[in-house]
C-alpha cells in the first residue's frame, strides 16, 4: 500500500512492486487512485488494488483499518511490509506479530509531530516495535536516531538506492537541450529543488534565503519542482526569479539544467532526490540533518546547518557564481551515486523478507533477521504458504502511507497464509505502549463487538474509551491516529498496500510499498 502516491515514496514502491514482477513473484499494489502511482503500476504490469484511505487524520481512518483487515484476509499474504507512519500504524495494530512484518519509517514519526503529539508518537514507536520482524532503516543516521530515543528493534540498515540506468552524469549537450526544453536562458545561474512542497521539505527557508542570494546574483533563476500543501502560499510570497513547475513524472531534465541541486529539509530518512541529483553529475546543498549528512559533503557540495537561512544562500551564491566549482562537484557526486545502485537495495529487502519468513517458520529459508518470538505466520490447514513450506503460494502485502503532523511517509507490506486469520483492527480498544510506558497495558483486541477474519474481539473495559488494559483512562490509542481524552489528534495520514504472491515452486517473496522515505 502506499500514501503518497506520488513523489519519492510513490516511486519507490514502484521499483519495488516492478523488480518483485522480474523475481517471478506475483505482485499487486494496493494504493488510492489518485496521483501517479496507479498508471505508473499500469505501465510495469503491476496488478492495482484500491485501498481507499485517506491522508489526513480522523474517523474515516476506521473504515481503512476494516479494508485492511479484508485485505488481510482474502489475499492471505505470508509477509506484511509497512512503510512510513499510518501503514506502520494501522498494519502494526491489525498485524500485532502475527504475520512476519518489516516496518519502514522513510523518516521517523515523532520528527514530524510538535508538542504532546510528538511524544505519544515516540510511545507508540516504541511499543510497536516488537511487532515488526526487522525495522529497515534507510541510512545510518535513521538507525541512530532509533536507538538514541530508545526505540527498540531488530534494526538493520538498507539505505536508499538510484536507478543508475536512468539517471546517469548529464553532460553540456543534455544541459543545454534540457535548459531549451524549460525555457531557462544557456548562461543563467540555475538552482533546482525537487520535493513534496512541505514543512519537512523545507521550500519557505529555501525562499527566505533566495532573497538574500538575488541581492548579489539578480541573475540567477530558482525553480521548485513539486507538488503539496504549502505550493500556493509559497507561491504568492515568491519574489523575482522563482518558478514553480509543479509535480512531474520525471525530474531527469530539471537535474539536467541545473547548475546546483538543493534540499533543505528539515529532517530526512535518505531522500531519493539526493540520489538522484548525485548520480545526474549535480553539486548538491542540502541541510546537514541524519540522512542527508550521509551523502553531502565537501567533495559533492555543501552541507549547511538545518533552518539556517544566511548559510543556505552563502552555500548557493557560492556555487551559482563559481560554475566551475559546481560542475567538479558534480563530477564528484556521479562517482558517489555508483556506490548507491538501487539494484543492491532490492536484493537486500529480499533477503530480509526471506529471512522473517524462514525464522517465522523454523525452515532456516533465507537470511534469518528476526528475534525469537516477533513474528509468526499463519498457515491453513490446505495449504502452507510459508516459505520453504509445501503449499499453495508464498503471498506478500505492501502498505505504505505519508504521515502528516507526524511521519512523512508510512507503509506497510503484509503477508499471510491462505485461510489464516486478521489478528484483529487497530481501532479504538487497542492498547499500544510497552507495558514500561507508564499507565499503559498493551491490550489484546480492538473494537468491541467487531469480528474480523474470525477472531472475536473484546468489549472495552473502559466505556467510551475502548482500550483494555489500559492503566490511564483516556489515554491510548485509536486505531489510527493517537487519542488523549477521547480527542484523536492523529499520528499519520494516508495509506496504501500491496500484495505478492510467489509461485508454489519458488516459495519466497517480498513486496514493498513506499510513502515517506520520500521526496
């Protein structure tokens, strides 16, 4: 599943689903129509499945749990994959273990909330970390952050990657044809920012320092490619020399024409816009901030510190009025970017999918990641399902969903066995944090009354609220979002899955689905 659909986390689920079609696996993504994900899936031959869910927090977040749990049960995948924060949520509360689960943040979703948000987002990290098999983290800085805030886990590191066959250097001709092709004058200083118009993207500080690059280079042009909730406030406030070209299927020609690439993020998991502007031959300014700091440095460009205006348009003056300075930069970049083959990322994903499913069931099939006791499979009494297992298919789902107010992007892959039940909807009456977060039981069910893939649920014990066990009346969590005194507040946003299934005489699988890492 995957929400966004569009940006980095869409793309990245793409190549996924799209690599998993050449392994032989029976794939399907699961996502909202809308946006690019869906004719992109067309395009490979990737089968679409419509997981409506919407991207902003509220009680229509319900319902999603409810075709989750449907997804669950007709497609009876073996593995389950979430990414970002509302698929690692609501796959999480539903799965519980269950299933062999890889959780993927693409950004963790504390990072994105502020205030009393941030905190139960960081409780529930922590609690639910004992439901995935493996936590991948796509760079080392991801990791670090995890282990400084005590969230707990079989944390393995499998960094982003860059189609090398698609972005590859861009020389003086592709330059200039592509500066022809936009309308961009030969000789004019050209920054480029490609993203999601956010807050966590950081385009309202690339704006500010704009200002005081044009006081020195009124030449100089800015062109921000994307698409998002701040596009049209920033749009109005923009000054001379900027232009926004809204959201494009392919960046190639924007990267192509620039003379700098820049990024300034306010957090970041491993942005692929970074990998992508490296392996095109651009110098890249981004924010010194975990991810970002893995792959710019002196050689490749300039890392400034995060939200520093005057040094982020030192950094851009520096290299628009010193082309020279840039193009070596560049030279330096598509160098680095050989070490970040995507193709290297998706044999690792599947070597961790293989390796939950055979600790899940004991055969040793692949690599085995996951701790004793995190994760377990389902099996029907016709048929296996489990790698390594005689039966009638290995099946993969993948979710994955962009966080707003808390994670900017959330996925979930889920897979389970023919015939094997939902452990339930992570609605109102699931508890969430570790027994050690004060006040709180992880409870067993879910909504009272609810029947879901044959598992019966308890009635709350707490009425009104719903969560049994709980220590802290009030206090829990609401399925899919983080409720304090019966207030949703919200923890993520959106939502999208997909399903793999391998042939009987492969038996293995992974499926993927990508929002926030994202772009």
């Amino acid at each position: 599943m995957t929400q966004p659909v569009d940006g980095g986390v869409g793309a990245y689920v793409a190549a996924v689903a799209a690599d998993q079609v050449r392994r032989g696996w029976h794939v399907a993504v699961a996502c909202p129509s809308e946006g690019r994900l869906r004719p992109h899936l067309a395009e490979l031959g990737v089968p679409w499945l419509d997981w409506r869910a919407g991207r902003s927090p509220g009680p229509a977040d319900l319902a999603a749990g409810l075709r989750l749990g449907r997804l669950l049960r007709d497609f009876a995948p073996d593995a389950v994959h979430l990414h970002s924060a509302k698929a690692g949520l609501v796959g999480r509360a539903v799965i519980r273990g269950r299933i062999p689960t890889l959780f993927q943040p693409h950004g963790w979703s504390w990072l994105a909330a502020r205030g009393p948000v941030a905190g139960m987002a960081l409780a529930w990290e922590r609690a639910a970390a004992r439901w995935a098999g493996v936590l991948v983290c796509v760079g080392e800085g991801e990791t670090a952050t995890a282990l400084r805030h005590d969230v707990r886990g079989n944390l393995v590191i499998v960094r982003n990657g860059v189609d090398l066959r698609r972005f590859r250097p861009a020389g003086p001709q592709e330059r200039a044809a592509a500066r022809a092709r936009h309308g961009v004058p030969e000789f004019a200083p050209l920054a480029v920012c490609v993203g999601r118009v956010t807050r966590q993207k950081g385009q309202d500080l690339l704006l500010a320092a704009w200002e005081l690059v044009t006081k020195d280079c009124q030449a100089a042009r800015l062109v921000i490619v994307g698409d998002g909730d701040l596009l049209e406030g920033l749009r109005s406030q923009a000054g001379p020399g900027v232009h926004f070209a809204g959201p494009v299927a392919d960046p190639r020609s924007w990267y192509a024409a620039a003379d700098v690439v820049v990024l300034p993020s306010r957090w970041e998991g491993l942005p692929l816009t970074a990998l992508e502007a490296l392996a095109t031959g651009r110098a890249l300014v981004a924010s010194d901030v975990p991810g970002l700091a893995e792959v710019v440095g002196d050689r490749v460009g300039a890392a400034v510190p995060a939200e520093d205006v005057e040094a982020l348009a030192g950094a851009l003056l520096l290299r628009l009025a010193q082309p020279e300075l840039a193009a070596a930069e560049g030279r330096a970049g598509a160098l680095l970017a050989l070490a970040y083959d995507d193709r290297v990322v998706f044999d690792a994903l599947a070597e961790h999918t293989l390796g939950i499913l055979g600790s899940a069931c004991g055969t040793g099939f692949g690599t085995s990641t996951a701790p004793t006791g995190t994760a377990t499979a389902g099996r029907s009494e016709g048929g296996g399902g489990v790698a390594g297992v005689p039966g009638e298919g290995v099946g993969v789902a993948a979710i994955s969903t962009d966080g707003v107010g808390v994670s900017e992007a959330v996925g979930v892959t889920v897979a389970e066995t023919p015939a094997a039940g939902v452990a339930g909807v992570g609605v109102t009456g699931l508890g969430v944090a570790e027994p050690e977060v004060a006040g709180l039981d992880v409870a067993e069910p879910i909504v009272a009354g609810l029947d879901v893939a044959g598992l019966d649920v308890a009635e709350p014990d707490v009425p009104g609220v719903g969560v049994p066990g709980v220590g802290v009346p009030g206090v829990g969590v609401a399925g899919v979002g983080v409720a304090s005194a019966g207030v949703t507040v919200g923890v993520a946003e959106g939502a999208g899955f997909s399903i793999a299934r391998k042939t009987a005489d492969e038996r293995g699988f992974i499926e993927h689905c990508q929002t926030p890492c994202e772009q």
